[in-house]
C-alpha cells in the first residue's frame, strides 16, 4: 500500500534512504465483505476472509536521529 500511495502521489523511490528512521501515520478503514462474498472467496477461490482492509497514508516523516530535526511529507 505504501508503494501505491508513492506512486498515486508521484514521489520517486530516490527520497528513500537506507538506514534512515520514518515515522508514518496513516488511516485504516475496515468493511466487513458479505456473506454471499465471503462464500464464494471461500468455496471458488480458496480464500478465507470477511473483512477488507485499506490503509492511506497521511504523512511521512524522515527523523534526523543524530540531529533532532525531521522533514514531513504530507499528502
């Protein structure tokens, strides 16, 4: 979901650092699937679920460790 959200908002993978700290705050919705859904994912397809999840991210922040300081990413 993450690489989505950086793709939907265009931000190129080249911010990303190694051995950098973020801090991320997102949103997470939850809807529960019907019981004709849950049904057919379990009978057709083999899979167990009765709940979708969706996360959105709301803000992106790169800490500064050493320093104290930090830049945010906001959508």
């Amino acid at each position: 979901m993450l690489l989505h959200w950086i793709c939907q908002k265009k931000l190129s993978l080249l911010i990303w650092r190694r051995g950098v700290v973020y801090e991320f705050t997102f949103d997470q919705h939850k809807v529960p699937l019907s019981k004709k859904a849950t049904e057919y994912l379990q009978k057709e397809k083999e899979i167990e679920m009765a709940t979708v999840y969706q996360f959105e991210l709301k803000l992106l922040e790169l800490l500064d460790v050493g320093s104290g300081e930090s830049s945010e990413i906001e959508e």
